[in-house]
C-alpha cells in the first residue's frame, strides 16, 4: 500500500497519520457487563472528533473471543466464561455511535491489533490510537507498533480504561517510551502539534472525580 503523503511544517512531504479506534464495543460500554471501562461514554465524542478528523484513514479494531481458547487463554476465560461468545455476538458489536463506520473491521483474540494488517494500513506513517482499555488493548497495541519501529501517538483523553488509576498509571508507562510513543491530547493531535509536556494538561489525568469502578479484570489483562 502506498502512503498518502501530507504537507509537513516546512514545506516537505511526510505519510499521513492513520487512526486505529481501539474495540469501542458494547462490552466495555455497557453497565451491566463485567468489562465495563466506567468512562467508556465521556471518550465518544473525543473520539468521534478523530475519526472526522482522520477519516478515511481510520481502522475501527474488536477484541473477539476464540473459538477453542488455546494456552494460558484456557484460564483467562474460564475466569471471564460469558465472554466465549461468537465474534457477531451483541457484546462484540460497536457501540451505536459507530456501527454505521464504512469498512470492516479488525478484529484479535489478542490484545494487540498490531499485525500486518494494520501495519500494511499504516505504512511509514504515524499510528494514532484511540478507545480502551488504556491498560490493556491501547497499551498492547501501541507498545507493539513501537517495537516494529512505528512511530505511535495515544490520545489519553481519548482513551478509558478498567478505572482511573490503571488509565493513569498506563499513560504514565506509555509515556516512558519516549520519544517512540508520545502520549497527547485530541487537541494536539486535530493540531497536528505535538505535545510539549512541560506547557500541556496531563492527559493521564482523570476528567473528573473518580466513580466506583466494576472490575475489569483485576489481576488478568483486560481487552
């Protein structure tokens, strides 16, 4: 796949960005489910404002059960059993807000979505991620991008995760990775500037007091 290339600060040319929309799913986002990431609802609009942004450059990513959990997987989902259900199962859907996104989507039984897919999509550009959980598909995905030598930016205000303190200490983690992941904000990201962190708000910090979180796998990675 050949890069789309963009005007840079200068005057030359550099790949686009790509967006990845990380498994914005009914089962992170409804009260009743054990996954439940508490602040699933406050990161739509953000992300929303993104995928305007990017589009069509945007992968919309699902984490999906397997169909015969293999290895240590065999534990995790006897831990979690309602969760081995097929991928066009309700709780693997996208939530409303972008189920009518053009395009199929990525789906893992792992936590990551890096892979070939999304590597032939991003090219030599920059990864952008968004969506949950911070902790632990966000944070997979990115650490993986960065690994394979892709630039990667996480926007935290965009991003939920299992509570407040696991979103904080994962972008805190992400951070540390510098200057191979930059965590930033959606503003930075629609400015297309990147995030000076002794002038910019922490977007490791909460938007709000902490609420009561339900457990989303406390011990055990959660998607």
């Amino acid at each position: 796949m050949s890069d789309a290339m963009v005007p840079a600060a200068g005057g030359s040319a550099e790949p686009a960005a790509w967006l990845a929309v990380i498994d914005m799913q009914r089962v992170f986002a409804e009260p009743d489910s054990p996954w439940l990431a508490p602040r699933f609802a406050e990161i739509v609009g953000p992300v929303n404002s993104l995928v305007e942004a990017f589009r069509p450059r945007v992968t919309f990513t699902r984490f999906v059960a397997p169909q015969v959990p293999e290895g240590a997987w065999r534990a995790y989902y006897a831990q979690w059993p309602f969760a081995l259900q097929p991928p066009d199962a309700r709780i693997y859907e996208l939530v409303d807000q972008f189920a009518g996104e053009p395009g199929p989507t990525l789906n893992a039984t792992t936590f990551s979505k890096w892979g070939p897919d999304l590597s032939a999509r991003v090219g030599s550009g920059t990864l952008v991620l968004a969506g949950v959980s911070t902790d632990c598909c966000v944070l997979s995905t990115a650490l993986a991008a960065a690994d394979a030598g892709t630039p990667v930016r996480v926007a935290g205000d965009a991003c939920a995760g299992a509570d407040d303190e696991s979103h904080a200490a994962a972008l805190r983690l992400l951070q540390l990775q510098s200057p191979l992941i930059e965590v930033v904000s959606v503003a930075d990201v629609l400015a297309g500037a990147a995030l000076a962190p002794s002038a910019s708000p922490d977007p490791a910090a909460p938007p709000h007091t902490p609420t009561p979180q339900a457990s989303h796998p406390p011990a055990t990675p959660a998607p």
